[in-house]
C-alpha cells in the first residue's frame, strides 16, 4: 500500500518545488539537533529538476553529507553514473566540503564497490533522509526484486535486467532504517507501477517505502490511480 502522506502535484515541476522544501526543512532540523544532515540521493532523471533548483538555494552547506542509495558500473566521472548527474547539476555550484560528498565506488567493480561502501553505511546509519525514485517496473534504487541478501547493507547486483547490467545498490534495511523518506514519482510511464503498488503488488518499491514516508507524484503519474491523495 501506499504511504498515508501521498500528494498529487501537478507536473514535475511542483514536485521538485515541493521536494526541495522538505529537505531543506529536514536538513535545518538535522543541523539544529545533530550538527550534521545525512543526505541519500536518488539516481535517474525525476530528481534532477530538485537538485537543480537546491543548487540555487542559500544554506549552510558545509553540515551536509552526502551519500547514494545506488550506482552503475560505469568508469568515475562516466555520465551514465548517478553521481555524476548530481555533481553537475548541484553538488559542484555549492560548498559541501569534497570530504562530505560519498559517491559508490562503482568504477571498482559490483563486489569490491559493494564491500567498501558497505563500510561507510554502517559507520553513517541512521541517515537522515533518503531520496527514493521509482521505475516503470516498480523498482527503487538498483533492486529489482525482493529476493537477495537481506543482512548486507549494500548489495552488487551482477546482472540487472536494464542496462547496465552490474550495478550496487543499498539494501532495503539501510534505506527503510533511515529518519525519513522522500520518494518522488513522476511520469505517464509510472502510472500501471504506482497503480500496482497501491493494489498491493509486491514490488520492491512496496517493500523498502515505509508507512510513513512522503510520496509526491505529478498528475500524469497519478492518472491510473482510483483515489484522490492529499491536496497541498
């Protein structure tokens, strides 16, 4: 089922708008009470718009961390990769100290990337936010299924059924364990999946998206699904 804070937006770029108030928000109460904000980052093309909009936003950017919730294996700096989408929209026009931002080492290959960022996730947990998308077929992160080991933090997906075919991905405990989840959908090609899911399908993305999370999805996402969400 779907999250009970699910909000129809509508088009992209109110979810953007929308997304970026929610982790300012978090980011300032993370700071205020822990000296530190956790940042998970979603890859594929729905986030782009709100890291391009966060690039523009005044912050106190040297308490942010952050971290990917999963990669391809691609050569460092490829522009397939997630992390360099989010570079060049975002993380290279602020002042996150270079320290701070955590890319998964994907160049190194599935299993040896998967090992040492599994490191990082275990020093890190709990994150204070973590950024979901989802796939037409209802995957999240690079899993693509509900099977696989469910006691490694990250995982090295060998054969992915999209290109590429190796990948790392965080695993549902540390993306479920976190403060908060933001997921944000958008799309026609998203709507048979969103409505799946809210029929109870069991989709990855049913199983790592908590009861209390934010949902927002634009209208063209939302047209398959047979309740109205929450208005803003």
């Amino acid at each position: 089922m779907l999250p009970v804070n699910c909000k129809i937006l509508p088009n992209p770029e109110e979810v953007a708008a929308q997304a970026c108030r929610i982790i300012i928000a978090e980011a300032e109460a993370a700071i205020r009470e822990r000296q530190v904000f956790r940042l998970v980052l979603a890859g594929g093309d729905t986030p782009r718009r709100t890291y391009e909009m966060l690039a523009g936003m005044a912050q106190d950017w040297r308490d942010w961390e952050i971290f990917w919730s999963d990669e391809r294996c691609l050569p460092a700096g490829h522009a397939g990769r997630n992390s360099r989408m989010a570079q060049d929209v975002w993380l290279s026009r602020v002042a996150i100290p270079a320290g701070q931002i955590h890319p998964i080492p994907a160049e190194l290959g599935a299993a040896r990337a998967a090992a040492e960022y599994s490191k990082l996730v275990i020093e890190r947990q709990p994150f204070d936010l973590v950024i979901l998308g989802m796939g037409d077929d209802g995957h999240t992160a690079s899993l693509f299924s509900t099977d696989g080991d469910h006691l490694a933090p990250v995982l090295a997906i060998p054969k992915a059924p999209k290109p590429p075919g190796e990948r790392v991905s965080l695993n549902f405990q540390p993306l479920r364990s976190c403060r908060q989840q933001l997921v944000l959908v958008t799309g026609a090609e998203k709507s048979a999946a969103l409505f799946a899911w809210q029929q109870g399908v069991s989709l990855p993305i049913a199983h790592v998206v908590r009861n209390d999370a934010c949902l927002l999805i634009d209208a063209d996402a939302a047209q398959s699904m047979n309740f109205m969400a929450s208005p803003l």
